[in-house]
C-alpha cells in the first residue's frame, strides 16, 4: 500500500536502484482506500523517480 509510505520518492528511487535493467513493478491501490486523483500522483511520483508506466 503505496499511500501509505511516508517518503513516497524516497520508496520509488529504492525499487528503482534494486530493479534489474528491464524490471517491473506493479502497483496497485484498493478502489475504496485510494482516489484515481491520488494513484495518477502516485504514478507521477513513481515516474519522476525514473520509473515508467
């Protein structure tokens, strides 16, 4: 539960350096727990700490 991390960048620049080269992650939120406003920022964090979709 991604929301729930306090140092969102923080988690996302972690995955990213322990990823081999073609790695995936796969992030997922509970509908009910989470806004589609707050997974798109979710994912927007994700993506400027190098991740892509």
């Amino acid at each position: 539960m991604v929301h729930e991390v306090s140092d969102q960048t923080g988690f996302f620049r972690e995955i990213k350096s322990i990823l081999k080269p073609d790695g995936k992650v796969f992030v997922i939120e509970p509908k009910f727990h989470v806004s589609k406003n707050d997974f798109e920022e979710t994912l927007k964090v994700a993506q400027e700490a190098g991740l892509k979709p």
